[in-house]
C-alpha cells in the first residue's frame, strides 16, 4: 500500500502534482485530454483585480531547453474568474489555488477579499509583479516590500497563503524568511528567471518589453537549489517548481524538502505529462517500499 496524499495548511492534496499558473489556463483545454481529477491540484492562470489583455507582439521563443514568454498576465479579472472560470474546476475534484497578482497592494487586496467568498482552496500570491509606486520593480525582489505586500494581504486573506517567490529576488533565503514572518503559510518557488532574446537578422529584441521569463528544464538545477536551501531555512511548507519534466524530477524536488510540486512548461510539450509523472512516482514508491512520501520529503 502507497499513499500519495499530501498536507499543505490544513488542505489535503491526493498527490503533490499540481499544475502550475500560466500554462494550464484554467483546465478546461487539457480536459479534453485526461481527467483533471487525477491532479493534486490547479493553479488558475495569473489573476489581476480588472481583465488584461496581455502584451503585443511575440508572447513565446523556445530556446534552448526552455522557452522564454512575455504573456503580460493575460486574463479576465478577478470577477470574471469567478463568474466563468470558477463554476468549471468547481467540478473537477481536485485542489483549487487562485494565483493572484497585482501592480498595488491594494490592488492585490481588493482581489484577495473578492475571493474570500468563493470556494476556492488558497491562495497563491504572485510577487513577480511590478510594483508601480516603486518604479516598476517587481514587489518579490526586495525583502522589505515583499514583507509589507505580504502582511498586508495576510490580514485580508481567510484563506491559506501560499507565496509564489521569484528566483529574482536579492536573496532567495532572505526572502523566503520574510514572508515567512509576515504571515505566509506556505511558499512556492520559483517562478520564471528574467531573460531575452534578439532578432539578429531584425536588429532587436524578440520581445516588445525585451525582457521575458525564461522556464522549462533548463532552469531545473537552479531552482531545484533554490528549494534545497528555503527548505532549510523555514518551517513552513514548499511547492517545488522549474523544469520538472519526468517523476524523477518530481522526486528530486521532493528529496530537496518540497511538499508538493508543479508542472510548467512540460504542459506544452504533453498535454497529459502530469499524469505520466503521478504515474512514475507512484511505480518508484512502490519499487522502492516507500509507503508515503513523508518518508522521502527533505532527505537530502
């Protein structure tokens, strides 16, 4: 007998395969290809208190392992979430996690006490977003803003919290025990790296904002490291993300101290991989007498 369940905050999990914000829109396309029952759980596409239509110009560039992408959080607000995504993965049986963004903090409340009333599972605050009373910067960069953004919808959000880290950020350690203090009931990392692209034959960048976020295997080794070190530096739990593409991933990231993980970019490359890798770690459980993952979580 195995048992993939997993606990996170109170919210249990039936296996730690979560798909991640922004490559698996809100399910309804990859429905047509497996039961989303079958996941953990869902991270809704990136969500903004009013809809957004995203950038112009070129959004995806593969590259070499990886592709770089410059959505512009695309999405149709926070209302709009609720009133035709919602009632869908409502209906799937797995875990709900509204991934939340914002340019103000009190954009990020506003949004974070709309879905207090909802039935969603948790909350999953993006701090990748620019902060535009400081410039433009992004709010995961500096500890001390990440605090206050975090304390702030700490005390709005009856939900549980979990902090979506940007590999970013000063000191991904530094950061990761700041939100800690501020309230963060859990912490997910890490999201995509800043990278670009040129057109050579064209003179210019690939992409109108030049700078996109770089994901898939190729940032699987840092990020992996990433989680090796917050994990041992806080006690709350981790969801592991960046490249994860087979179970081996997966249980690497386990091994590393994360809870659960997610799945990005390998959603592009096969629709169903997640199901491939619930698959693979429930055979290695069973080919390795592994009874829970507790067992395996943070032995390395």
């Amino acid at each position: 007998m195995i048992n993939t369940k997993v606990e996170i905050c109170g919210v249990e999990f039936k296996n730690p395969v979560i798909a991640a914000s922004g490559t698996f829109g809100f399910g309804r396309e990859y429905a047509e290809y497996f039961p989303l029952s079958r996941l953990g759980g869902i991270s809704s596409k990136g969500l903004t208190l009013n809809k957004k239509d995203g950038n112009k110009g070129t959004r995806i560039y593969e590259t070499a392992s990886g592709i770089l992408n410059s959505i512009g959080l695309q999405n149709p607000g926070i209302e709009g979430f609720i009133k035709d995504e919602l009632p869908f993965m409502e209906k799937q049986d797995t875990i709900i996690l509204a991934n939340v963004g914002g340019s103000t903090i009190d954009e990020y409340m506003v949004s974070v006490e709309k879905l207090n009333e909802t039935n969603i599972d948790m909350i999953e605050l993006n701090i990748s977003c620019p902060n535009v009373k400081e410039g433009g910067m992004a709010f995961g960069i500096k500890s001390k803003i990440a605090y206050e953004v975090v304390s702030e919808v700490r005390n709005a959000c009856t939900k549980p919290l979990i902090v979506k880290l940007s590999p970013n950020a000063e000191n991904i350690v530094e950061m990761a025990e700041s939100c800690t203090k501020a309230g963060a009931d859990g912490l997910s990392l890490v999201n995509t790296f800043s990278g670009m692209a040129i057109d050579i034959y064209n003179r210019k960048p690939v992409f109108k904002n030049i700078i996109a976020g770089l994901s898939g295997p190729c940032i699987k080794p840092i990020a992996l490291r990433m989680v090796y070190e917050v994990s041992r530096a806080v006690d709350i739990p981790i969801i592991g993300l960046g490249g994860i593409m087979n179970y081996k991933d997966a249980i690497e990231f386990i091994m590393a101290g994360a809870h659960c993980i997610q799945v990005g970019t390998g959603n592009f490359i096969k629709p169903d991989i997640s199901i491939d890798i619930i698959e693979g770690i429930e055979q290695f459980m069973k080919e390795e007498g592994i009874e829970s993952i507790e067992e395996i979580r943070g032995v390395i």
